[in-house]
C-alpha cells in the first residue's frame, strides 16, 4: 500500500488529536504496580508509605522498606507530607490493602495540586489492578520491624 501525499496530510494532521485523546486511556504515570515500586525501593528512587492500619500490619506484614503511616490517625495528614519532606525529593509512593484508600488519597493530592506522590493501586493484597506485593512474592517484614524503623520524626 502506497501513501498518497493527502493520506499522509491525513495521518499527520490527525496525530495532535490522537496525542490529546491517549493519555485519557493510557495507564496514569503516578500509578504504578507492586513489581515496579519494589525495584524502585531498592534503588532508593522512592519511599513507600503503607497506610492500612495497625491491625492489617500485624496480619500480614509489612512490605521492607515501607514506612508504615496509619490512614486514620489524626495526625496522618501532618505525617504524609513530613514523609514527602523526609523523601528529599523522591515520589513518595502510597500503598494499602488493595488500592481503595491510597486510591482515594492520590485523589485528594491530584485535586489539591500536589505532585511528586504515586499510587500502588493494586496494593498489598491485590485487585483488578495487579496481584499485590504479597502474591507478587516481594519482600516483607513485621509490624513490629517496620515500626522500628520508622524516622523518628514520623512517629512522635
């Protein structure tokens, strides 16, 4: 098949449309999987925050390196931007159980303008988005061990 000069106008000029309308369907790039937060973790590109409660922390573990921040503690607001500060700069990366609430806190960041934040949407336990860090057979470590090496300042 052979491209006419016209079809070729036709292809060009419909590609600014096209780069318009994809990103609507295209995956968001501040949602990630289990998988790729893992591989950035250990590459110190991001911190990860894990905001189910205590009592999912003590079921399951906790993913390493995680920085285990209660959703439902009063001062949780104050805590997850402390985080991004202690990130110096890196995304921080927001996991829960299966993607619900740090879904619903990527939504409230978003609309209040803030960046530099990601969501694990398929979370620990896994959803329609992905398996989970738990089936996804990543690393984990204690509610207690994870606590322990919390920044002080994150849990005073």
């Amino acid at each position: 098949m052979t491209f006419s000069r016209r079809r070729l106008l036709s292809v060009l000029t419909a590609l600014p449309i096209t780069a318009v309308t994809l990103p609507a369907t295209a995956q968001r790039r501040d949602v990630w999987t289990a998988t790729a937060a893992y591989e950035a973790l250990t590459q110190d590109r991001i911190r990860l925050l894990d905001i189910r409660t205590p009592e999912e922390w003590r079921e399951t573990g906790v993913a390493q390196g995680a920085w285990p921040l209660n959703l439902y503690d009063d001062k949780f607001p104050e805590r997850l931007f402390l985080a991004r500060d202690l990130a110096e700069e890196r995304p921080v990366a927001l996991i829960c159980r299966t993607g619900n609430r740090s879904g619903g806190v990527m939504q409230r960041l978003r609309a209040s303008g803030y960046t530099n934040f990601l969501d694990i949407s398929e979370g620990m336990a896994g959803s329609a988005a992905g398996p989970g860090w738990i089936k996804s057979g990543l690393p984990i470590v204690s509610a207690e061990d994870a606590i322990a090496n919390l920044p002080a300042a994150l849990s005073a």
